[in-house]
C-alpha cells in the first residue's frame, strides 16, 4: 500500500463504515446490531490500525506522509486542495486519537446495546471519527475548518441524541452555537490570513513561510481571532457555556467528544499554528491568562457539582485550561503531551462514569450512587487510578505531563500564572476524590448486576494507558530524553529549569496534593457532608454565567427580534406603504368630489384649462408679439 | 429554432395550449413532466456544451421592432446559465413532489408560464425583452395566489402585484430613458446591452436612470426597506410559487443587478457600491434577527430567504472574483436548499395543517426519513461544511474581507445568523413531544422521495466538489472583475 | 371700427361664459348661450362689414337659424325638467356624477 | 364720429342688459333685459349696414325665441319656491368673472395691438337682401340645406321630449 493510499484508507474508512450504516439504517427494516458492530468497528479499526502504522513510520523514521486527494476550489489565487498530510504533529495526533476512538466505539457497542438507535449512533460516531481526522490530517486551514466544523455538526448531533427531551437538543443547538461563534473568528482569521500572505498558496508551510510580511498588528488581530475559534472548540471563558450541558448525550460521546478529541482541536489547532503565536507574544500571553481562569474556575465550579459527569465536564475544561496555559507559554509540546494523557485518563473516567450509570438505571448524582466498592471493585481500581493519574500523583501519567506544565509556567517567569495552575491542580485533586471518596466510601452498600464485557475491555487497555502513557515523554530529571517532545520539533521555548528546583517543585507539588486527597477523605469518605453542602452560594450557582448570558444575549436578541419584526418592519415600514395605497384611495375620492355630474362645473373646469393655455401661450409668446 | 429559444417559449406554448384545450388532469401533468423534462434535457445540452471559456454563447438575434431598435436576442454565459439550469432542474421536481396534492389545471399551466418568463429573463440580452418577460413572470405568480393561495390571498396578491409593477415601471422609464440617449448620442434607438454600454451619460442622470433598475430590483429581491410584501406573500403563497418565487425570481434580481447595473453602468455601481453593501450588510443581519421571533414556519424560511439575499447582494456590489462568484454560487445553492426546504414546509402543511412553530413537534420519532431530509436542508441553508452553502458563503466573507476588513466581519457575521433561528425551530419542529397536530405523521412517499433526493445529492456535490461547477463560472466572472479592479482596497 | 366690435363682442362673450357657469337657474343659463352665440354674430356682422363680402352674414343667418333649432329644444327641455322635478335649478339633475 | 357716439351708447345698453340679464334673480326679469340686449345689438348690426340681418335679429330674436321663452315662464307658472336657492350667486359671478377676466385682457389686448382691420370699400348693395340672398344660394347652398334638416330634426325632438309618458 503506498503512502498516499494508505492516509486515504485512514481517512475514508470511517466515512465509508459510517455511509453504510446509514443506507442500513434507513433502508432496511430490522437490521442486525451485529452488522452494525461489525462495520463501525472495522471502520475505527482499520483506521486505528493505519494511524499507529503512521505514527510508528513518522516517530521512527521521521516519515511524512501525504495524500492529495482533489483541487476542492481553484479562483485566482484561491487554491485549496484538498491533500491531507501527516507529519509528526498530524501524526502525534493520530496515535492518540485513532486508538482511543476504537476503543471508545467498543465500548460504545455496549453501552447502546439494544438501543433503537444504534444504527443511527455509530453512523454518527464514524462520521465523527471521519471529520476529526480530516481535522488532524488537513494540509490547509480551509480544509481544517471543514472537519473543524464537522466535528462541531456531529457532536450537536449527538448531544441531542436522545431528541425525545427537546431539553437534549437545546442542549445541543447550544453546543453548536457557541461553537459558531468561535468558528466565526476561525474563519475571519483564515480569511485575513489568506488575503495577508496567501498569494503563494494556502497550505500551512506557505503561510508559515510568508507570516513575516505580515503587519504586526494584523498578525495579532490573526493570532487572537484564531484562538477565538480555539476558545469556542475547547470550551474556554467565556466561550466554555456548551460543555457542561453537551453532557445530555450519551456517555461515549462525552467520553470521546468532548472529553478526548474534539475539545482538544483547540489546542491541536493552536499547536498547528505555532509559528504565528511563536510570532505574537501578546496573544500567547493573552491565551495563558484565558487558560489559566478557565482551569480555575472550571476547577472551583466543580467542587460543587454532583451530576457525575458534569464534574467530569468541568474537571474536563479546566484540564484544557492548563493545556492553553503551557501553549501561552511557549511550550507547546508540553501541551501536546498533557492532552495526550489526558485522552487517556479523562476517557477512561467517562467510560467508567458511564459504566455506572447504565448498572445504576441511569442515574447520575453522586449522592444517590453512594456506596457502590462492593459491586464494582475493578470499576473502582480504575477510577481511583483514573483519579490519581488526574491529579498528578506519580508515577502515574499525568503526573509528568501536569508537572512538565508546572515547570514550564514557573521557568516563564509568570508567578501569577503558576501559582493560578497550583491552585487549580490542588482543587483537582479535591474535587476528583470527593467524587471518588462519595461514591465508593459510603456506609451505604447498592448492588447491581450488570455488566458488559465489551464496555469492560477498552477501559482495562486505557487504565493501563493512563499509568504507563507518560514514560512516553520522560523529562531527563528521571533519566528520559523527551522523546515526544523531540519527535514533534515544535517552537518550544526554551523554559528548563536546573534539576534541584525542578525537584524541589515536584516534591512540593505532589505533597501539597497528597494533603488534598487526605483533607479530601476525612471529609468525605464514610460521613454526610456531601448532603450538607449549599445549594445556594455562588460557586452552586456556577457563577450565574448561564444566566448573565441569557440576560445580556439570548433575551436582547429576542426583544430585538420582536422589535425589528413588529416595529420596524410592520409598524414603520409596512405601514407606511399600506398608508399610501390607503392615501392614493382616499386622493381618488378627493378627485371624484370634481366629477360631481353638474355640467356646468365640467364647464369651469374647461374655462380654467382655456384661461391657464391662454395666460401660458401669452406669456410664452410676450416676445414675438 | 436554437435550443435558447426552444428553452424559453416550450413551456409557455405548452402553457397556451393547455389554456386553450379542455384536457384531463392527468394528461395536463403527463405533459406538464414532458415539457419540463424536455427542457431539462436541453438545458442539460447547453451545460454540456457550454465552453467556460467563452463569454456569452448560442446567441440568437433577430429583429423584432427594428425601427427602435428592439431586437429578439438572447444568449448565455456562465452566470445566467447557473439560472438556467436551476430553473430547468427545480421545475420537474417541484411537480414530482405536488404530483398527487394539486389536482387544478391552472395550477401547473402557471408554472409552466413562470418557468418560460424566467428563462426568458434570464436569458435575454435586450432590455426590452428583459422587461416584457420581467413582467411576463409576474402574472402568474398573481393568479396562483388569487387562486390557490391562504389568508387574506386577495389582498395580499394585490399588494404584491401593485408593489413589484411599481418597480418594473421605474425600470421601464429608466429603459426608455437610455434607449432616447442613446439615440441622441449614436442617432438611432437601440435597447442592446452590449450597444448600451457604450452610452456615456452624466453622473447625475446615470444615477437616476441605476435609481430606476435598482428599483425594480431591490423590491423583486428583496433588500432592506422593499421587504415588506415578502413575509406575507410568502405565506399565503401555493408551495410551488413560493420556490419559484424565493428560488429563482428574487434570484433573478441578484443577476439582473449582474447582468444589465454592472454592465452599463460600471462606474455608478462603483460609486455606489458602498451604500448597497451597507444596505445588505444591514438586511443580513436585520432579516436574521427578526427570523429569530418567528412563529410561522413559511414567515421564518421568508426572512431567512431574504437574509441570504442580502449577502448575495453584497457579494455582488463587492465586484471582486471572489465576491461575484461566491454570490452567483449562493444564488444556486440557496435556490436548491430553499425550493427543498419550502417544498418540505409544504409537505408539513400538508400532513398537519399547521405552518405554526409551536403545534408541531416529535416528528423524528415517527417520520425519521422526513426529520432526516428537513433538518438536512435546514442545516444545507445555514452552511454547513460540505454543503454548497459554505462554498458560497466562505468564497463571499473572503471577498468581504477583501474589500474592506469591517464589512467583512459583518458579512462573517452570516454563519451565524441563520443558524440563531433554525437550530431551533429544528428542535421545535422534529424532536420533543409529538403534539396532537404531528400526531400519525406519515412519512415521506416514494414520489416526496424522487423529489428530494437529487435535491440533497445535489448540494452535496456542489458542496463536496465545487471546482467542478465553479469552473464554469469563473472565466465569466474575472472576466467582469478584469474589466474593472476592485475599487479599494483598505485594511 | 372692426376693432370696437370685435372687443364688444370679447366682451359680450364673457359675460356670457361668466352667466353660464355661475348661474343655476336653466333659462337664464340658456340665455346665456345665446348670449355666446350672438357675441359670436356681432363679430361675424363686424367682419363681413370689414371685409365687404357678404358670406359672413350668411354664417350668421345660419348660426340664428341653428339657434331657433336650439330654442326649440330647450323649450322641450324646460318642460320635461321642469314637470319631473319642479324645479329650474340644474343642480337637481347631475346622475352622472359620482354618487356614493 | 355721430357713428361713434352712436355706438359707445349702444354697447352700454348691450353690456348693462346682458350684464342684469344673467344676474338678475328671476327669470323674467333677465328674459326682459336680454330683449334689451338683442334689440341694441340689432341696432349695431345696422350701424355697418347689415340690414338684412338686423331685420332677421329682430325678427327671430326679439321676436320669436325671446317671446317663446316668455312664452314658456308663463307656461310653466315658474313661482319663487321652483327657484333655485342660488345664496352664493354673488360669489359665483365675481369668481368666474375673475377667470375670465385674463382671458378677455388677453384678446382684447391682442387685438388692440394687432391691425386686423381691412376697411375694404363698401358697397351701396352691401346688407341688403339681394346681397345676402346671392351669397347665400349661390355659395352657402349646402350648408342653408343642412340647416334645414337640422331645423326638422329639432322639430320633431321638441315633440317627442315634450310629449307626455304615456
């Protein structure tokens, strides 16, 4: 198979999978689910199989691999082709987002189990996977934004999956909507980046190779209307509003979506555009700050939730804010890695949320899934691994990663920032084991029996992932040689510290944790206090953002909308033309009062013309006579 | 006879003869399907044969009036033949998805008419031929709402008749005027557009003679403050009127801005340019947002309508390659998504009796095939990617940011708009509760299907592959743009 | 001397449009016209005396003799208006007005 | 110059009579004074030597149309309350003789300055019957022809509008 078939292959394969179970779907009555099963899965896993075949090519032998499939548009100067390139960041992308899609379609294909929509779900699911690599594989930023936009379009389709609750699908069109708005600065930002240095072709190497001609203050305006767009994608202030509510789809949605590839495009996209943030220091700095209050208030909003994955939604976003911290800072690589495992861990925490809630009949507070240890015991191994991985306890995957972006903030000189991402990472570790200590560490004990094999599997693969993953990227304090980092060759800044800090951070960190997690379980685990918390103060209420948005957008728009319709267009506008058809017929009456029948006004009307033609010809003609 | 002009006057002798003769209603339709399919087939031909490279071909001239100058010639480039060919490939579909509902001869006698007036419009290069099959359009449109259509129909047809003549008169008098100029200048009467371009008049009179044609046109469109008569016709307009009228009239007008303001009068479209992209910029956003209150189903896909317009209004005063060609691609594809989406509002009606927002509900749970193809076109109209829309969409924004970067933020603005109000009258319409009105909702027959299909194929391959379609446009469009460089170019 | 009649005559003839148009009563409005007619006459006898030729004297006759036939008619006239109605103002007979 | 005198006198009397004639209120009294009016404007016909005309103005005028109309007030028994209610006649007159009033200026000026006049010489015949006789059947046979199926035609439409409904 040559290279470009074999990318093509990648990417189609879930799109084919994905056309065929839609024309089962809708043609045939009674389809076999097995059918189903077995087209979605080989789709994700011929594809996951290629993407690890491509990586394995790019990281060992620094191969890139290009595909051009068709000239999608060709005016003048605007060329877009439709080609699709893997090199290592693309590549770096597929290792991580190919498998876990298989992994997470397995698991699906028991989650849904004997649902009525399954042909419809994978049909969405492959078309997702399908959209996300055309997203990662894209050689040109149009091309992006078309998976960039399809992802957004399939997950607002799957969001409102269960569209019997038109609550769902609210939910949904929300998604997609704050998503747009952030697509509109994407796009503005393409279509400003296009007339500034497309001239020689749209791909991203002759953009990067022309950035320098462009003017300072348009590159900045470029860089911030990009991270707009990234800001919508990945579910940062104030563009974060969609994810908590996205949670109304089914759980491997959240799990995949929004918690292991999508929400990720954001920084997958920043990371892609390095060399124009390498360019503007100004925005970088700006996207830290973003990242930085996005970790800690999605942090702090978490500590007071209680719908199970809606803790995971926040815990979610708040890890993407650390990701745009270390992009802000430069270290871009490090960013990379921490999304890497956090696919991991954060899939894996889906997974397992969503593995209780289908044996508890689908419920999702907290409050009343206490006590469940005894009938879940290798569920609970994995969330608490899953849970110590996420708040960076070592040697466990995260830890390297968060650590890494710890350091990098520390070694940038911004205090503020680090000691923001310190405490975000410390209520991480406080929200994720309150949940934990709740759930599992109860005098209460429920039972259940259900279980699923296939649900089960992908989750041990990711357990296992998300303890070992981070030894991929062993910084050289433990004897590691930043292999990844290595691989993808990005503009990384140059933020090392010396070892004994660097050591001394760690330690301090991972203490600080561990103090956490055991304030966290005296406080929680075997007591009420979960009950006894406030529904009422400002972190329960999220902060009012919901509402603030309602009152200053939604609500405006609406009363604009009424006042352009009502007033506007039928009161002024429509009414004046009504009023002058309505005048020209009163003026036809005026007129007719002339025409009354009496002749002898006929003749002074006849006099007036004679006597105005008269006077007229008179004074016409005073000259000749 | 060359195939223009069998293209023109096929449906409207057809439409003669089936006025004259007492026929069956089932022959009416065969013949119905025969005549525009026949014309389908050669407008096929002429997209086949058409060569992008050339600027306008198969021109027909003979004299008609020849002491004025009145010529009978027509002819196509790539613009006109985006019409053509929409023209010919919605009318065979509009009567397979009516097949069964209408049953009134009139009713497909009129639509035939409406197909021969706009390709005859759409394909003329003599002002006066222009005007009469401008005008020719307009009759039928009248009797269809007088006769088929809901409401207060007859006042509504009125208004609307009184409202567009009102703009085809000034037209007239601005052709008249040019056509007496012109005889002043060169010494004999001509209405020929590739005659008249070369007329050289002041400023002042260009100005009012552009103010009369823009006229005519800026009501037919409709751009912000002509819009009026549009929420209501549209709603007690027949289906099949309402796509012709929204797909291909008001279309019609976007190109006739192309075809006779630009090309006669280049410099004043320049001059004022700015103020009917200001104008569509502000109908972009004004039709949007009062879309967003809508309860009325036909009234939203109304003012959603109108507010694509605007940006294709804008994408033309732009006059910039990308502007003009993204602007003659939305005028396709909108026409596609909109003769669906109007057709399928149709189907709605007809199954629930209801156009309001607000009685319906739930059909996706028993109408899958019908939510599938309804939220589609929905979506197809906000542009979504692989949708023609976005082609269009994204070729017209670059444009916009061309021109001049804060125009280009506001014609940006456009991805989101239309979606505002149509995610959620998706939600409203197909999921939730099944109300008491969608209630035994039938899906969608196999006739709906025929119909809708090469729709959605359609804007998918036009979507998926736009180079395709769009290199048959181009050469036309920078050959305009050459003629002329985009005006200013500011950051 | 023409001159003279002929500004009599001007004369004569708007006296005799102003009584026609002011006036409601039908006889007075009748000879009013006949009025006009006869303004006309004056000129034409003035023009014939002008001129030396006699044609213009028959013009005349003609015209007196129109107006007898005219007279006759309007007597009728006056009869037939006068018996429907009782009355002589001409504003009683205008059907075809506009009447709402 | 007596024949000037004689006719500023009697365009007086013409214009004084016409004008009572359409002012007057009743109609007899505007029959009288336009019997004022004919009888000086036969008089001026005289005054140029149209005698034969003077004596058909007489005749048929003075005589014959204004005794029918006299004929026809009295016939109908015209009392005041078959008056028209004419309240604002005074206004009516002064308005539309407002509007005419440029119209007059304007001919009388245009005649004052134009020189219209031929002063051919007359002849001794000029007026008489003889004259006006030879012209009349000699050049104007058709139209004393027309005039007289006119005059028929008037005749019998006089009796059938005045015939009673049956």
């Amino acid at each position: 198979m040559s290279d470009s078939t074999l990318l093509s292959t990648l990417l189609l394969s879930p799109l084919i999978s994905a056309a065929l179970i839609f024309f089962i779907n809708m043609l045939f009555l009674n389809p076999r689910q097995s059918l189903f099963t077995f087209l979605a899965l080989t789709g994700s896993g011929v594809s996951a199989v290629l993407a690890l075949i491509v990586s394995y090519q790019s990281y060992f032998h620094a191969q890139v691999f290009t595909s051009h499939l068709f000239t999608w548009l060709s005016i003048g100067e605007f060329t877009i082709e439709l080609a699709l390139k893997a090199d290592a960041l693309g590549s770096f992308m597929l290792l991580f987002v190919a498998p876990v899609s298989f992994l997470i379609h397995l698991y699906a294909s028991g989650y849904m189990d004997k649902d009525k929509s399954y042909g419809r779900f994978f049909t969405y699911f492959n078309l997702f996977i399908f959209f996300m690599f055309l997203l990662v594989l894209a050689d040109n930023p149009i091309i992006m934004f078309i998976g960039w936009e399809g992802v957004g379009l399939v997950s607002y389709a799957l969001i409102g999956f269960y569209f019997e609750d038109i609550q769902n699908t609210y939910a949904g069109n929300k998604a997609f909507i704050v998503n747009r708005v952030g697509d509109f600065g994407f796009l503005s930002a393409l279509m400003l980046l296009f007339i500034e240095a497309g001239s020689a072709g749209f791909s991203f190497d002759s953009i990067f190779l022309s950035l320098a001609q462009i003017d300072p203050s348009m590159l900045s305006l470029i860089a911030f209307l990009l991270f707009v767009g990234a800001m919508g994608k990945s579910a940062q202030i104030p563009l974060f509003v969609w994810l908590p509510d996205a949670m109304a789809g089914p759980t491997p949605v959240s799990a995949l979506i929004h918690a292991a590839t999508m929400v990720t495009a954001g920084v997958y996209m920043v990371a892609r555009f390095a060399p124009l943030y390498t360019m503007t220091p100004d925005i970088s700095l700006f996207i830290a700050y973003v990242g930085a209050f996005s970790a800690l208030f999605a942090a702090i909003v978490a500590t007071r939730q209680y719908d199970i994955k809606k803790i995971l939604a926040y815990s979610t976003m708040s890890q993407l804010g650390f990701m745009f911290m270390a992009l802000g800072v430069g270290a871009y690589s490090t960013a990379l890695f921490h999304m890497f495992t956090h696919a991991f861990f954060k899939g894996l925490l889906f997974m397992a949320a969503g593995y209780i809630i289908v044996a508890f009949h689908h419920k999702q507070d907290i409050r009343e899934l206490q006590g469940i240890r005894k009938s879940l015991p290798l569920l609970f191994v994995m969330m608490f691994t899953a849970s110590l991985s996420i708040s960076a306890i070592p040697p466990l995957s995260a830890f390297f990663s968060k650590d890494a972006i710890m350091g990098a903030l520390y070694a940038s000189g911004h205090v503020e920032l680090f000691l923001m991402a310190l405490v975000a990472s410390l209520l991480t570790a406080y929200y994720m084991f309150r949940m934990v200590f709740v759930l599992f560490y109860s005098q209460k004990t429920q039972s259940t029996k259900k279980s699923s094999k296939s649900m089960l599997y992908p989750m041990v693969v990711l357990t296992v992932l998300s303890v070992f993953a981070g030894l991929l990227n062993l910084p050289e304090l433990f004897g590691g040689n930043l292999n990844i980092s290595n691989w993808l060759n990005l503009l990384d800044k140059e933020l090392l510290l010396p070892h004994a800090k660097e050591l001394l951070l760690i330690s301090v960190n991972t203490l600080l944790i561990l103090g956490v997690i055991l304030y966290t379980y005296k406080r929680y685990a075997y007591t009420q206090a979960i009950h006894k918390e406030s529904q009422e103060n400002l972190v329960a209420k999220k902060f009012y953002v919901d509402e603030i948005y309602t009152l200053l957008i939604t609500q405006p728009l609406h009363y604009l909308s009424i006042f352009f319709e009502q007033k506007i267009s039928h009161g002024i506008i429509d009414r004046l033309i009504n009023l002058s058809a309505l005048y020209y017929a009163r003026a036809g009456i005026l007129f007719s009062y002339l025409e009354n029948g009496n002749v002898r006004f006929y003749a002074l009307y006849m006099l007036i013309g004679v006597v105005s033609g008269f006077v007229y010809l008179y004074w016409a003609l005073r000259g000749v006579l | 006879m060359s195939s223009l002009s069998l293209i023109i006057f096929l449906p409207i002798l057809a439409a003669l003869f089936l006025f004259l003769k007492r026929l069956n209603i089932t022959v009416v339709k065969v013949i119905y399907m025969l005549v525009t399919f026949t014309v389908l087939y050669l407008s096929l031909e002429l997209y086949i044969n058409f060569d992008p490279e050339a600027s306008m071909q198969f021109v027909v001239l003979h004299p008609w009036i020849s002491e004025y100058g009145i010529n009978y010639h027509v002819g196509v480039d790539g613009v006109s033949l985006g019409i053509v060919m929409m023209n010919a490939i919605l009318m065979p579909l509009v009567a397979i998805a009516l097949y069964k509902q209408r049953d009134k001869k009139g009713y497909w006698i009129n639509l035939l008419f409406v197909q021969g007036g706009v390709m005859g419009a759409a394909l003329s290069l003599d002002l006066m031929l222009f005007y009469l099959f401008w005008e020719i359009m307009l009759l039928p449109i009248f009797f269809m709402i007088g006769l088929f259509g809901y409401g207060k129909k007859n006042f509504i047809a009125m208004k609307f008749n009184i409202y567009t003549i009102l703009g085809s008169l000034m037209m007239l008098i601005s052709i008249l005027y040019i056509a007496v100029a012109y005889k002043e200048q060169f010494g004999s009467y001509s209405f020929a557009l590739d005659e008249l371009k070369d007329l050289r008049l002041s400023s002042g009179e260009s100005l009012l003679v552009f103010g009369g044609f823009m006229l005519a046109f800026a009501i037919k469109i409709p751009i912000f403050p002509f819009h009026t008569w549009l929420s209501d016709t549209y709603r007690s307009a027949p289906t099949g009127i309402v796509i012709v009228m929204s797909s291909l009239m008001a279309k019609l007008g976007t190109y006739a801005i192309w075809r006779f303001l630009f090309t006669m009068f280049s410099e004043t479209s320049h001059e004022v340019a700015p103020y009917f992209i200001g104008l569509g910029l502000f109908g972009l956003i004004y039709f949007g947002i009062s879309a967003m209150s809508q309860t009325h189903l036909k009234r939203m896909f109304a003012l959603s309508s109108a507010s694509h317009l605007s940006l294709i209004v804008v994408g033309f005063f732009i006059y910039d390659i990308y502007g003009l060609i993204g602007s003659s691609y939305l005028i396709v594809s909108h026409a596609l998504s909109s003769a669906a989406i109007f057709l399928m509002a149709g189907m709605l009606y007809e199954r629930t009796d209801t156009y309001s927002i607000a009685m319906l509900g739930g059909i996706a749970r028993i109408a899958p095939k019908f939510a599938l193809f309804f939220a589609f076109f929905s979506l197809s109209i906000v542009g979504i990617p692989l949708t023609s829309g976005f082609v269009a969409e994204v070729l017209i924004i670059l444009g916009a940011f061309h021109y001049n970067i804060y125009v280009g933020f506001i014609a940006a603005t456009s991805i989101l708009i239309a979606m505002m109000f149509m995610f959620r009258m998706i939600s409203r319409v197909l999921y939730g509760e099944l109300r008491d009105a969608t209630a035994g909702f039938e899906d969608l027959r196999m006739h709906e299907l025929f119909a809708l299909v090469p729709l959605a194929l359609l804007i998918l391959a036009m979507g998926i592959f736009p180079n395709y379609f769009i290199q048959k446009i181009e050469p036309t469009a920078s050959s305009y743009t050459s003629q002329k460089e985009a005006p200013s170019y500011d950051k | 001397m023409l001159e003279k009649y002929m500004i009599l005559s001007i004369i004569l003839f708007s006296i005799g449009i102003v009584g026609l148009i002011s006036r409601r009563n039908i006889i007075v409005i009748y000879m009013s016209i006949e009025l006009l007619l006869n303004a006309v006459n004056l000129s034409l006898i003035a023009i014939s005396a002008d001129t030396a030729d006699a044609s213009a004297q028959v013009v005349s006759m003609l015209i007196i003799a129109i107006t007898a036939s005219e007279a006759a008619l309007f007597m009728a006239l006056f009869v037939v208006l006068f018996r429907n109605k009782a009355s002589l103002d001409v504003n009683l007979f205008d059907i075809l007005g506009n009447k709402r | 110059m007596q024949s000037d005198s004689i006719f500023f006198l009697l365009a007086l009397i013409t214009i004084v009579s016409s004008i009572v004639m359409i002012s007057a209120h009743r109609p007899i009294d505007s029959a009288l004074s336009f019997i004022v009016t004919l009888v000086s404007i036969a008089a001026l016909f005289a005054l140029v030597n149209a005698t034969f005309l003077f004596v058909v103005q007489i005749i048929i005028y003075a005589g014959a149309i204004l005794s029918l109309i006299l004929f026809i007030i009295m016939f109908l028994n015209i009392k005041d309350e078959n008056l028209p209610d004419e309240r604002y006649k005074n206004y009516w007159l002064l308005g539309t003789s407002l509007i005419v009033a440029p119209f007059s200026f304007i001919l009388i000026d245009l005649i004052l300055r134009s020189n219209i006049a031929l002063k051919a010489q007359i002849s001794e015949e000029f007026g008489t019957i003889k004259d006006v006789g030879l012209t009349l059947f000699d050049k104007w046979i058709l139209p004393f022809e027309l005039v007289s199926i006119l005059l028929l035609v008037a005749l019998i439409g006089a009796v059938i509008l005045s015939k009673k409904e049956a």
